[in-house]
C-alpha cells in the first residue's frame, strides 16, 4: 500500500490511524471556541483539527445568497449558518498557530478555488482536506493537484462509480492522496454506514483508506479503527446542544477522549499476524503450568519409555508436548520421582555444563552463585546482576579469579526505580549518587577478579519509564535533558559505564511501565555522544522494541555496533516477552547471529530463570547458541 505523509507522520498500513478532530463550524464563529476545541482534540491524543473555508461569494449561484427562500430546504436551512459562523481570515491563522503549538495539523477544507488559494499560498497548509461534495469536482481536484499537496477526499454523497471514477483520475495524475468512507448523514444511521466498503476499497485502490463518521457515539469509529483505517475523522464540539447544523453529530470532549483512548489501545491489542508470549504469559507458564516429571528413580544409562515421566506443575522444565521426543532416549544423569525433565535430556547434553563453546561468554550470576558458576563454566566475563541488598555484601573468594568482574547495578532500590532521567530532580540527584556508591562497590571488588580492567565495566539501566502511559514529546524532551544533566554530573566516574537499552513496557515492582527514552539505537547514540562509555545492548529488548514499532533488529544493532561493550542475548516475543529462552521468541536469529558473531564480542546468555536447575536454561543457551555458531562457522574452534 502506498502511504502519504501529512506533517512528518506517515499514514498508511503499518502507521497509527490519523485522528482528526474536525472543528468545522463548531466554533460558531468565535476564534476563543475554536482553541478550546483545539485543546479538546490535544487533550485526546489527536493528530490533527480541522476546519472549514468559504468564499460564499464564488461558490454560490448568483441571487442564492441574497434570495435564499428561492433555493431549496436545505440551502434554506444551512445558508444563515455559513453566513453567521465564518471565521475571518486573521483567526484563522491564529487557530493554525495555537495548534501548530499545541503539536497538532492543522487542516481546513476549501470549499472554492479562491479559497484553496488563500489556504495553499497564504496559510502554508500542508494537506489538503476536501469535503464529500467535491469528490466528483474534477476541475476543482486538477487545480488542487497542482499544489504538490497530499490530499485526503471524503466519499460521502458520491456513488460507486463516482468514487472508482475519481480514483481514476487521481492516480492517472499522480496525485498522492487517501480516502475516506463517509456516510453523509447528520446523524449517519447505522445501518447505512456500511463500514465493508471501506474494506472493499482498501483492497481495490492500494491507498491509505480511513473512516469519516458522523454517527452517534464512539462504537462505529472504533469498529473502523479496528478493521484497518489509516485515518479517523470525527466532527468534535463543546456542547452538542449549542446552534449550528453539525453539533447534534459531534462528539463532545468526554467522548473525544474515550475515541482517541480506545483507538490507541486498540492499536496495541491487534499486534501481528504470528503467536507470541506476553510477558505475564511467560510468567503465569512457569507458574501454572506442567513440566514432564520422572515417574519413578532413574539411574543413569537407562533407556527411557512412557511408563518413565508423567506431568506435573510448576512449568519450569520440559514441556509435555516433547514427550515423544524423551522416548528412547539413554539418560545421561541419575533422576528421583518429580524431578524434572529437562531439553538437555533430548540434546544429551545433561549431566554436565556445556561450557566447551566455540566463543568467548560469560554468566550472569549473583554474589552466591560465584561459586558454582566457575567450578562448572568457563566465562570470560562474570556479570554480577546486584539487587539494592547486595549492595551491602561482598563476594566470598578467598584467592583471585580468572574472569573479568562487570556490575550490573540494581535497577531498584525497594518500590523506587533507578532513573538517571528522572523530572523530579531530588529523585535524579539520589540516582546519581546510586551510581556513584555502585561504582565504588565496583572499584573495591574489582582485585578479586584477575582479567577486570583498572578501570571496570558496569551496566547501568538509564530509566525514564512512567506509570500509566508514555509521555508527550515535550515530556521526553525533559527526559533526554535531565539524562545529559545526569551525564555530565557523572563524568570522570572510576568505572566505565555501559547504559543499557530498556524495553518499551518493562515489568518492574509487580506492574507494566513504559519506557520513553533509551529505547532506539538513535536514543543510545545521542546517550554516549562524545562520553568514554559505551552500551549494554540487550537483544531482547530490542527487538521488543522493533516488535512494536516494525523495525529490523539487524540495522538496530549495525548503527551502534561501534559503541557497544557488553552484549545481553535472549530471545523475545511480543512487546513484552522479554528474557526468552533462544529460539522461543521472534528474534530472526540467522540474520542477526553471523552479525553476534562478528569480532571479539563477548556473549552474554541472560534468560529469565535460566538460573534455575543447576543453570539449566544457561547452559541450554549455550547449547543453541554453539549450534549457531557452528552453521557460521563450520566446525573450527577459536
């Protein structure tokens, strides 16, 4: 499908629907009424408002202005109105302004060629919105597609083959333009709003095709969005009660918020057209559901059948569906009733860590898991993920260890979240001195670990999350500013930071969030420019990240790759499956892994639970990941 753009935002399949909030004559001729329907449509998270422009003058037929009662009920009915509620030209371009300021389009229909002028050459519009009466004015269009100007035309009032003829048209001119299915009824009644044509042109044009309603309530524009329009517009209004002809039809501000609330959760809820696990799902699966069991001790050597294993909750082990696969298999490590199954009994690689890979790793531990970690892997890197009370103890090591020691500092301290972009400056500057505090905890343990550099490494999670939205863009801006502030105050810090990049909806302290900033490769670059630091890429959270806005992991991580220290790897499923184990989420691992692959970087596995078992969801990471490794590479070592 082709797409237009219309002040920077691209409108099409794949793009959030384009909300208009049409003032139209709803502002009753008062420029004060028309800003607060401005501050309506801001208010619910429109894109653009709209009004209206007419010379009567040139679009009338000589004696229809001044002899109205000679023209017919309609004209009769609507004519005191036009006359009555135009806005001068000076208050339009104030509206155009204070919406301008407000982040919103400004859109207004001319009615007649003057006006198109006046709007084009002298207002600066950047659209063009023309109204269902003059889909069929082929004359007015071909001047109007002079502008270079993309337009969006209601097809309210035209027929099939009107609305076929006009497309025709458009496309043999090289218009760039979109539709609008539009019943021309005020109110428009149910049953005649006939929301499948709207589909039936979507597939026959290759346009971007939208919705423009005027029925009552909010459901039909709902039903819209959801079927796939590319833009909504609605007629909106203070008080549907006041004079005019449109306001019986409108929505009032309660009801321009719910429309513009609904369509954005509506655009999260559709997703794509594959299965994925939620991270609540992945929780709830490990929770509530079964892993195979051994039914009975097993010694090593023996071979297995289906009188072996039953299944049982929690579902942290094999999943029931493999249960075929564990048929035959020799087991390679002693089993008690109810202890789980694991992949590894299908690889044959139970029994024992698989640390002999082809490329350099390293684990991910607390302080109590030191221990068992190096008697059973070889890491290059031992990454200590530090909780707020870890803080206040120290590694038990008696004599200098071989990997190189990184800090992963807490990324909260009780119910407070670390946030180094935080508005509230007492709670920046308190972020700051966590940091602080964490870098010296790094610099102090940093000896027992023989191969740390003088100057350690430590993975720092930047912040700016909210609670129960995301935030505006003048918001985040405040963000990215107060991160520089932070930055700067932590300049010549005795540690390396690697900032790392955040999921989109995190789960933190028992609830989803919404992460604002340090998200893109594009927030990351702007993060460590001109710094001595670099970045903690976390794989998974990018490509929650390129999940939800549609973008390639792969040119993610090509644009940061020279700025990039540490390298978290998991897969990822959704928006907010994060921690995956490899090969359970989406990541499209055979065109990312030969870029993982490339140079000295160090693998870090970080799979949710994967700590579990005796390391068993690491050691199964490691396991994939060699397979990987030796499709790339063929069979050689390092």
């Amino acid at each position: 499908m082709r797409e237009i753009i219309v002040g920077g935002k691209k409108i099409g399949d794949g793009h959030p629907c384009y909300l208009i909030g049409e003032i139209g004559l709803n502002h009753n001729g008062r420029l004060d009424i028309a800003k607060k329907l401005v501050d309506v449509a801001v208010e619910a998270g429109f894109n653009a408002v709209k009004t209206q422009r007419r010379n009567l003058a040139t679009l009338y037929r000589p004696g229809i202005l001044d002899e109205t009662e000679t023209a017919d009920k309609g004209v009769q009915y609507v004519m005191p109105f036009l006359k009555k509620f135009q806005l001068p030209d000076r208050d339009l371009v104030k509206l155009k302004e204070y919406a301008e300021s407000k982040g919103l389009d400004f859109l207004c229909t001319p009615f007649d060629f003057e006006s198109y002028e006046y709007l084009v050459n002298e207002l600066g519009i950047k659209c063009i919105k023309i109204a269902s009466v003059d889909l069929p004015n082929l004359p007015l269009l071909e001047r109007y597609i002079s502008s270079k100007l993309p337009m969006i035309i209601s097809t309210g009032m035209s027929t099939e083959e009107e609305v076929n003829n006009t497309y025709k048209f458009l496309k043999s001119k090289g218009a760039e333009f979109a539709f609008l299915h539009c019943n021309s009824n005020y109110p428009a009644p149910f049953q005649q709003i006939n929301l499948n044509y709207m589909l039936k042109m979507k597939e026959e044009f290759g346009i971007p095709v939208g919705y423009s309603g005027h029925e009552l309530g909010i459901a039909v524009s709902i039903a819209a969005a959801a079927m796939g329009a590319n833009i909504v517009e609605r007629h909106i209004t203070l008080d549907r009660t006041m004079e005019g002809p449109d306001h019986a039809a409108s929505l009032e501000p309660t009801g321009t918020k719910k429309l513009g609330r609904d369509i954005r959760c509506i655009e999260m809820a559709m997703g794509r057209k594959e299965r994925s696990l939620s991270r609540g799902e992945v929780m709830n699966r490990q929770a509530l559901g079964k892993s195979l069991v051994a039914a009975r001790d097993i010694v090593t050597g023996e071979k297995l059948s289906e009188k072996d294993f039953s299944t049982m909750s929690p579902g942290d082990g094999l999943s029931p569906q493999k249960y075929k696969e564990l048929v035959n298999v020799n087991i390679k490590r002693a089993m008690k009733k109810g202890d789980i199954f694991l992949a590894s009994d299908i690889s044959g690689t139970a029994g024992e860590c698989f640390s002999n890979v082809s490329f350099k790793y390293g684990v991910i531990a607390r302080w109590h898991d030191i221990k068992f970690l190096l008697d059973n892997f070889k890491p290059t890197i031992l990454e200590v993920h530090m909780t707020a009370d870890d803080m206040n103890h120290r590694p038990d090591i008696k004599e200098q260890v071989e990997p190189e020691l990184v800090v992963h500092m807490p990324e909260h301290y009780g119910n407070i979240l670390l946030d180094i972009c935080s508005r509230d400056e007492e709670h920046r500057v308190w972020s700051v001195e966590r940091i602080r505090e964490a870098a010296r905890l790094s610099v102090e343990v940093a000896p027992l670990f023989k191969n740390t550099p003088k100057r350690p490494k430590m993975v720092v999670h930047p912040g700016a999350m909210s609670v129960d939205s995301f935030l505006d863009a003048k918001e985040v801006q405040k963000l990215r500013d107060q991160a520089q502030r932070s930055l700067d105050e932590l300049e010549g810090l005795e540690v390396e930071m690697m900032l790392e990049n955040i999921a989109p909806f995190p789960w933190y302290l028992g609830g989803q969030w919404y992460t604002n900033y340090s998200l893109s490769s594009d927030d990351m670059l702007e993060l460590v420019k001109g710094r001595d630091y670099g970045i903690t890429f976390d794989t998974s959270h990018m490509q929650l990240y390129c999940n939800w806005k549609g973008l390639d992991i792969v040119e993610e991580f090509k644009k940061v790759r020279h700025v990039i220290r540490h390298l978290h790897v998991s897969d990822a499923s959704g928006i907010d499956g994060e921690g995956l184990q490899i090969g359970m989420g989406n990541l499209p691992w055979e065109s990312f892994a030969p870029y993982m692959f490339d140079g000295e970087m160090v693998i870090m596995p970080e799979i949710w639970l994967g700590h579990l078992h005796g390391m068993a969801g690491m050691n199964e990471a490691l396991f994939k990941l060699q397979k990987m490794w030796d499709n790339i590479n063929g069979n050689k070592k390092v």
